[in-house]
C-alpha cells in the first residue's frame, strides 16, 4: 500500500487529495506509477497527462520519473509552484 496525494490543480480536476492504494506488482517507479493513475479515467488522464508540467515526491523528498516506488511509500503529485 502506498500513501498518494495530489495537490493544487491536480487535486481539483481528479476531485480527490489523498488516499491509500495497493501497489500493483508492475508498478516499480513514479513513472509506471503515473502512467497507472492516468488509466483510471478522463480526469485522471488530463491531470496526469505527460505534457503537463507535474512534480513528484516520494517520501517528502523530490522524486524523479525513474525512481522507484515502494509499498510504504508516501508519493505526491503537485504542479510546478512559482513565489514572488
């Protein structure tokens, strides 16, 4: 089982901000990972599409798209943020 959460935008268009899903046996990385959310449904598919800009975390640490993911893992999706 793996901790999801998505923020921002993404928590918006998917219409949920957390929850707690079994790790398939063929998810390994945040990418494998991505791609499985985004078969979920349009909204998923939009949200999680590969031409947006998405940051991921895993374990409160960013992650890159090859990094693996574990069971026990926390793993976050959330745009791009900008400050002024």
């Amino acid at each position: 089982m793996i901790h999801l959460k998505l923020f921002a935008s993404l928590r918006e268009l998917t219409g949920t901000g957390e929850e707690v899903l079994a790790l398939p046996d063929h998810v390994e990385t945040l990418a494998q990972l991505r791609e499985l959310l985004r078969s979920r449904d349009s909204r998923w598919s939009e949200a999680l599409d590969p031409q947006r800009a998405i940051r991921g975390a895993i374990n409160q640490r960013m992650a890159q798209e090859s990094d693996p993911v574990r069971d026990g893992d926390e793993v976050a999706f959330f745009p791009p943020v900008t400050g002024g």
